[in-house]
C-alpha cells in the first residue's frame, strides 16, 4: 500500500483527487424506469433544521447522495488548514443506523480508535443526540478500493488529526449525521460552536 504523508496539503484536494479517480469507470446507463418504479423509492421527508456559526464558511454540496450541507471550521493556533463540517442524510430506517456511520467514521482512522472513543448523549428539546469523538492519524484513499478485501492502493495519511461526529435522532425525519474532522487544535477550537449547532437542532 502506498501512502503519501503530506501534513501541509488541504484535505480537500485530496478529497477531489479521490473523487476525480473513483469516477473514471462508470456504469452504462440504466434504462428509463417507469414511474411504479420510481414510486417504492423511499419518500423524501422535511430536513433537519440547525443554525450553523456564521465565521464558518458555506460550501455547495452536491446536488444528490447523502451529503446535504458542508462548511469549513476556521484553522486554530498553528494549523495548516481548516476542519471539515458535513451534514449526511442517509434516508430513514436501516441506511441511518448509527454504528454502522460511526464505526466507517472510526475506520478512516489508524488504530482501534473506536474501542477508546469518547461517547456522550444528550437531549436536544424534544430530540435525541449522541456524539463520539477520536483522534490520531487520519487516512484519506486516493483511489478506489481493489481486491476481494477491499484493499487501498494509495491513500494520504494526516497525522494529529481529531473527528467529533454526531448522529441527531428525530421521530419522524429519520437520523440526521453531522461530522468535524480536521488537525486536533481547529477540531478542539471548534467543539463549542459544533456543540451549538447541535443543540439548535429541530
């Protein structure tokens, strides 16, 4: 496995990189489907509301796939870069199963960092969030997986790196995932306006 150890490098050009290279084979074209079709998909409901701190910067998401909001945590103290903040809605039932996010979240790190994650809930008026949070050596792939393990071929390592995620649980719109990731001091400079989006949450 290749791995390219550039502390200094924005993390989201990397991320393009490795978008840019999971793209480059595609799938033919799947036939028009007719509208009974398009009628068992699962039904959009209303989004989650939250304020987000105004120092952040807003970026455009993409316009389809999970990923409904992202934002940039101003870089602390002596860091390079700012902390990535992503909003993901995976749809209700099964796909918004919060393990499932969390321990992909953990994974992206060395380590067992999940045996060792800090974990907390809480109530958010009328709703319910829990929050982990790790740090260490942050791993980025720039390409896709390959093998029948799944291996990466090259990835990016980020060293003191820290993620504070977040799934906020609602009754009727489904688990609504929030995620800050970036060098430890930003991530830490950041918690408390990460806690207050949170908690804005309805």
């Amino acid at each position: 496995m290749g791995c390219i150890n550039l502390r200094t490098f924005p993390l989201s050009v990397f991320i393009t990189l490795a978008l840019a290279a999971s793209g480059c084979s595609k799938a033919p074209a799947e036939p028009d489907r007719p509208a009974s079709a398009a009628s068992t998909q699962a039904p959009t409901v209303p989004p989650l509301r939250y304020e987000a701190p105004g120092a952040w910067a807003t970026m455009a998401p993409p316009k389809t796939g999970p990923k409904k909001a992202i934002f940039k945590a101003t870089k602390a103290g002596d860091d390079k870069e700012e902390a990535d903040v992503e909003v993901y809605f995976f749809g209700t039932g099964a796909p918004g199963d919060p393990e499932k996010h969390f321990n992909e979240w953990f994974e992206q790190f060395d380590g067992n960092v999940g045996a060792t994650a800090k974990r907390e809930k809480f109530s958010v008026g009328s709703l319910e969030c829990e929050t982990v949070e790790v740090a260490g050596t942050y791993k980025i792939a720039l390409a896709p997986p390959v093998g029948p393990k799944k291996r990466i071929p090259m990835q990016m390592v980020k060293n003191d790196f820290r993620l504070i995620g977040a799934v906020v649980k609602t009754p009727d719109r489904g688990n609504w995932f929030f995620k800050m990731v970036g060098p430890n001091e930003t991530v830490q400079s950041a918690s408390g306006a990460f806690r207050a989006m949170l908690e804005s949450a309805k």
